[in-house]
C-alpha cells in the first residue's frame, strides 16, 4: 500500500568529501529504499555533493546514478544546501510536494527510511529529525561502544513512553520544501548545520517529530570529515575513557 499522501518527488541530498571508500555502501541502501513499495509512485533523486574531492567519490557517485554537483567550499552547511538547490531544480515544477532528506556518506539507511519520512509528511509533520545507530566500533572497544550508548540514550524515558530525543544528526534529517524554505535552509556554517536548520524550523513554528522508530547506522571511523562534528565527538569520547582508566586528570577539549 502506498503511503506517501502527496508527495511527488524526494530529494536525497548527501555531502562527501573523499568518500569512495564508504559511499558504495550508502547509495546501494538509498537505492533499495527508493524501491520500497510504500512510495512505488514517488521519484527519488539522489544527489551527492562532492565537496573539494580528490579522490574517485564522483565517479562512484554517478555510477550508482546519482546526480554529482561538484563544488570547493570546505563547508558542509554550503554544501547542504547545494546538494537541495540541484535537487529541487532537476525535480522541476512547484516545491510543494517534493521532501527534502538528509543522509551521510559513511552512513547506511533502512529498506524503509524513504517511506517511513514520506508517511510521516502524508501525516502533516513538517520534519522528522531522526536518531543514529554506531556500527564499525574498533576492536576491543566495547567500552567505548556502551559509553557511547549510555550517554546518548541518557534522556530516554521507560519503554512505554515516547522519547523525544534531544538529538540532531544531519545523517538522519528529512524535511518539508515549504518549512524548510521558511526557515532559511542550511545556514553557511561549516559545522553544525543540520542543528541551525531544526532550531530555524522551530524557531518558525514548523511541526517537528523527533523520533528514534527509523535510525540511520553510522561508521564510528576515527578519520571524520567534519571537525567538531560527530567523529570528533566519539574520539573526545574515547580519549576520556583512556583518562579514567590511566587516572590521569581528564584531557581538556
């Protein structure tokens, strides 16, 4: 059964920098969600923006027919917002109806992420900010990996009840083109970017649902593109483990 109300078209907008290593594996799970049968009648369209590349991330890209929109800004929250600008003009006609949805490169989505977002948008939700799921921890890092749980699942309430996460992942995003558009879109910053566009959508009023029900797993690789981003997070993680194991005073950010 078709779940998509009246969307149209949904945009798949992902960065990339240097990522032919892990981008196969992202665009071929966009693809099989794409084929889901909940949006059948729904173009999806996936467009990687290829941010000072020098590797073969291009290439990959339009092998697994993607829409590449080659640019030198060394800024994620530019390139966001290029990747959506390319999308929305190869999708053509009027905004209305087209979804816009935010993965990463080293990232994976579920058979159901497209449609999940599209039913959620036929429900009247402006955007569905989503959760992540870490796989790809080192080897005997376990303590890491229950850290890392403890802490981002610190805010959940008992099983029963609905947690609103307080958390923000431009790797698990999907938004309206019309609240998207009332809020800006992705400010300039290059970090960041996917937490300025959900507080400019709450800051103009837009029907958000924050829910952890479809998560996108995510590499924990201690090689991240965007400093201060989320790679970043897990090696200042790690580092303070290091610290209480050793008993030296924990290093400072």
């Amino acid at each position: 059964m078709t779940v998509s109300g009246s969307i149209r078209a949904i945009a798949v907008v992902i960065p990339a920098r240097d990522e032919e290593e892990l981008l196969p594996a992202a665009l071929q799970s966009l693809r099989t969600a794409a084929a889901h049968p909940g949006i059948e009648s729904v173009r999806v369209l996936t467009v990687v923006v290829a941010d000072c590349c020098t590797d073969a991330t291009a290439a990959v890209s339009r092998a697994a027919g993607a829409l590449v929109v080659p640019v030198r800004f060394h800024n994620v929250g530019r390139a966001r917002a290029a990747g959506v600008r390319a999308a929305l003009d190869a999708i053509g006609g009027p905004p209305d109806g087209v979804w816009i949805a935010s993965t990463d490169a080293d990232s994976s989505v579920r058979p159901d992420w497209l449609a999940y977002q599209a039913a959620r948008a036929a429900e009247g939700w402006d955007a569905v900010v989503g959760t992540v799921t870490v796989d790809r921890w080192p080897a005997g890092q376990a303590d890491l990996a229950d850290r890392y749980r403890l802490l981002y699942e610190k805010s959940r309430p008992p099983a029963d009840l609905q947690w609103r996460h307080p958390h923000v992942h431009g790797a698990n995003l999907g938004v309206s083109t019309r609240a998207y558009a009332i809020a800006g879109g992705f400010p300039p910053t290059p970090l960041d970017e996917d937490r300025g566009l959900v507080e400019a959508l709450e800051r103009t009023g837009a029907h958000l649902l924050r829910t952890p029900d479809c998560p996108v797993t995510t590499s924990a690789r201690r090689t991240p593109r965007a400093q201060g981003g989320f790679g970043d997070h897990l090696i200042d993680l790690n580092r303070t483990l290091l610290d209480i194991r050793t008993g030296r005073q924990p290093t400072p950010p």
